[in-house]
C-alpha cells in the first residue's frame, strides 16, 4: 500500500517542489548557478520514483480503498499484470528521457518548469497504471491531460500554445465522451472494479443491450483520443514537432499508451464474449486499420522528421488497437507486446531526432543526409529501433505483429479478419519506406556530398545512454518475448 501510495504522490509533490523552489525562469548569470541544484533535485526526484515504482510492483499485494468520492464511489488502488507492464515501461521511458534532458535541455528557458511538470506526469501515470477501477482511472486520467500540456506548450512560441490548446480540447472533447459512458456503465453494471469478464449484470444486457453497445462504442471513441485514433488524431502531429524532443519520447512512448490501457480497461469491464460479433466490433476494427493506414501514408509524404515520427505513432498505435478489438488470445498477446516494443522504438527514435536537433539544428528529412558520417553512433540507433518498427526481426516489433496477424487470422472474423493482416504488411512497407532512407542516405550521402571530411560529433552521454539503453530493451523484448507472456500470465 505504501509504496503504491509513494509512487503516485512523491513525484507529484517533488514536481510541485521543483516548480515553487525554482519559480523564477532561469536566464543571464542565475542560470548557471541555479541549474546544477535544480538538476541535482530532479534526477535524485526520478532514481527515488523510479524506486518506489519497482517495490511497488514486486511487493503487490491487494487492493486497497483511499477514500470515498461519495458514499458508493470509491478512489481505488490495485496492481494487476496489465497495469505493472505499462508502468513498467513507464519507468524505463521516463528515467531515461529524463536524464537525457539534462543535456538537451541545457540551453532552454524556463527548465524548471519542464522538470516539475515532468515528475507530476511520472506520479499521474503511476496512479493510471495502478488504479483499481473505472473512477480512480478515470480521475488521474483527466490529471494526466492536465499535467502534461504544460510539456506541449513548453518552449511558449505561438505555434507551441497552439498546439497545446488543441491538445487541450480534443483530450477534454475524448474524456467527456468517455464520461457520458461511465453513467451508463456504472447504472448497468455490478461494480466498477475492473473484473475480467466483464461487470455488467444480466438483467441490463437482456433488456438494453443493443444502447449499451452504442455505450461501448462512444467510450472507445472517447479514449481513443489519447490514443490518436482516427477520426481524432490530428492533435498528434501539431504536438510533437513543437514540444522539446524527450517531452515528444514520453508523449509517444507513454502518455497516448493511456489511451491504450483505457480501452483495454473499458473491454475488460464490459466483457469481450459482450462485444465479440457485434457491429460495434467491426466498426472498432475499422477505424484501427483506416487509422494504420492513413497514419502511414501520411508519415511516408511528410518532409519533417518528428512530425513524420507523429504520424508513425498514430499509425502503430493503432496496431496495438487492432490487436484489442479482434478479441483474440494472440491477438491480445500481440497487443501488450508492442507495447513494449513501441514504446522503446519510438522513445528512441524521438530522442536520436533530439540528438540530431541539438547537434546539427536539422529538422528535415532531406538535410540528415550524411549525418551518420558526424554521428554514426546515434544513426545506427536509430536503425536498429527503425527495423523493430518496420517488424524485422529479432526486433519486438517483428513477434508483436506476427502475434496480431496470427490473431486476426485465428478470430475467424468475415473479411477484416483477412484484410487486417494485410493492411498492416502494407503498413509495415510504407513504415521501411519513410524510415530507411534516413539511414541510407545518412551513411552514404553520395559521392557529391559536400561534407565528407566533418569531424564526427556524438550528443553528450547524459543522451547517448539512455538512447542506447532503450535500443538494447527494442531487440530484448523480441529475443525474449515469452518472458513477457509468463508475466502476464501470473
């Protein structure tokens, strides 16, 4: 209980400590006395979070109730399998995101701001991953919203604000819709404690179960917000390009993967055998792979590279998406393991765009060319994690999308149970079409390319370790994917 309780609230309050004790913005001759505290406090803020994370999961124990919104609505706390693998990867994620923006944000404004804000989401999403039911989810899932714009909007720029308030609405706009799905749900159901098979009493579904599809149907919309899926993705490609590159590594890693465990959380409470066969299912299946599809293509013509990265996300999201919606064990299986498996991919990558940032201050596809002459270390991270998303193995991402294909082909769905597969190997192509060119053209820029003699010019290793670290995790999860379905299975 302790642990899971100081997980959640220690970042939180440290987040708050940072933001009242270094109040004032970091600028001229106080930058440079006030930043080596600040760091000291932030990184010490992290490891102790990190900590109490990892007792959290190995002492898990059962549930406990923290107080009482009202008198039958309980604040809730419980780990299960699902939830330690999302916090997990959340631990991982942020500590090496973290300490990577010790170097990357070095010369930036208002830091302190960016730290307090970042520990806060570290507690938020601890409390996400651990809630015990619908409420308690529901309450840091709005906190998370909340906490994390700030990291949108960091740098201030006209387009940041922007992008923040976009953010803003369409995670409100995805939250409400879910709401209006939890009255209905929590007046039909026996209890909201996430309970696998399903909470809905027999009474409510023989007499209304075709307006409780149409519930079901309006939650997943509503979450699938976070998540970026179609038709309500389009904050994630405005986000990314303007938010600091670790705040985009966590947003994409971990922060929509909310999203994620949210629908996972509203199949869980409505039952799969509910769903399983129904149009809802189908018009669920649908929209993932509209959203795999279009994301792609949409990343394949985009000339930015972290916007090109956005819109990957919203694309491979939506793989783990489709995974949940077959209703399939393997299925299922696939899911949870590119959770994993994207979540490195992608906060590599987005930390290797950081890095080419602050070394060069490129920003478009075509003018990486030659860059792995200046930083093959960074570029050959940024290989390795684009193959496990292309799905080559022994990558995760390759035995990720091969448990989803088995899946879909195993669901014995008319049509979309074929057609899935497909679309995502064509994904998969588009996915290597708008990737490996990076990395040839970085390596082999031509024989007209005007920089053949600069000097090689690795990031600093406060970024090159954790980028390592998380290019390491993307092949282990693929190498050793059974050690994470032993897990699940406890």
């Amino acid at each position: 209980m302790y642990c899971i309780l100081l997980s959640i609230f220690f970042p939180i309050f440290a987040g708050l400590f940072l933001l009242i004790r270094f109040r004032t913005p970091l600028s001229g001759e106080r930058k440079g006395k006030e930043r080596k505290p600040l760091l000291l406090f932030a990184g010490t803020f992290l490891i102790i979070t990190a900590l109490f994370t990892m007792a959290a999961l190995l002492t898990a124990g059962e549930g406990f109730t923290l107080f009482y919104l009202t008198g039958t609505l309980p604040i809730y706390f419980k780990i299960d399998a699902v939830g330690s693998l999302f916090s997990l990867l959340a631990v991982i994620v942020l500590v090496c995101a973290g300490f990577f923006s010790f170097a990357y944000m070095k010369h930036e404004e208002r830091e302190s701001r960016y730290y307090g804000f970042y520990l806060i989401v570290f507690g938020v999403l601890n409390a996400l991953c651990f809630a015990g039911n619908l409420i308690t989810f529901y309450l840091f899932f709005e906190l998370l919203t909340l906490s994390s714009m700030p990291l949108v909007l960091h740098t201030g720029s006209k387009e940041a604000v922007m992008a923040g308030l976009k953010y803003l609405f369409y995670s409100l706009c995805g939250a409400y819709a879910a709401l209006f799905g939890v009255y209905f749900l929590y007046r039909n159901s026996e209890t909201l404690t996430f309970t696998a098979g399903g909470v809905l009493k027999a009474s409510a579904v023989a007499e209304h179960g075709g307006f409780l599809l149409v519930v079901a149907f309006i939650m997943v919309l509503g979450f699938g917000v976070k998540a970026g899926m179609f038709p309500m993705h389009a904050w994630l490609p405005t986000a990314h390009p303007v938010a600091p590159a670790p705040a985009s590594a966590v947003l994409s890693a971990m922060i929509v993967k909310a999203g994620v465990l949210a629908l996972i959380r509203v199949t869980n409470l409505f039952g799969a055998d509910f769903l399983r066969g129904t149009w809802m299912q189908t018009a669920w299946i649908c929209l993932t792979l509209i959203t795999v599809f279009m994301g792609s293509l949409l990343a394949f013509r985009e000339p930015l590279l972290k916007k090109r990265l956005a819109y990957s996300t919203v694309s491979q999201l939506s793989y783990i998406l489709f995974g949940l919606a077959v209703m399939q064990e393997d299925a299922f299986r696939g899911s949870l393991l590119h959770v994993l498996a994207h979540g490195f991919v992608k906060a590599v990558l987005f930390l290797c765009a950081g890095a080419f940032i602050y070394c060069t201050g490129k920003t478009r596809v075509d003018e990486l060319r030659g860059i792995g002459r200046r930083m093959p270390l960074t570029l050959w991270c940024f290989t390795i994690a684009s193959l496990g998303l292309i799905g080559i193995p022994p990558t995760g991402g390759f035995v990720s999308k091969w448990y989803l294909a088995l899946g879909s082909l195993k669901s014995g769905i008319p049509v979309l149970g074929v057609l899935g597969p497909i679309v995502l190997l064509v994904s998969a192509l588009l996915t290597a079409g708008y990737l490996l060119p990076i990395t040839v053209h970085g390596f082999f820029p031509g024989a007209d390319y005007e920089g053949e003699h600069q000097k090689k010019q690795e990031p600093s290793k406060w970024m090159t370790i954790p980028i390592v670290i998380m290019t390491i995790l993307s092949v282990l999860v693929g190498l050793f994917p059974n050690a994470v379905f032993l897990y699940m299975m406890q």
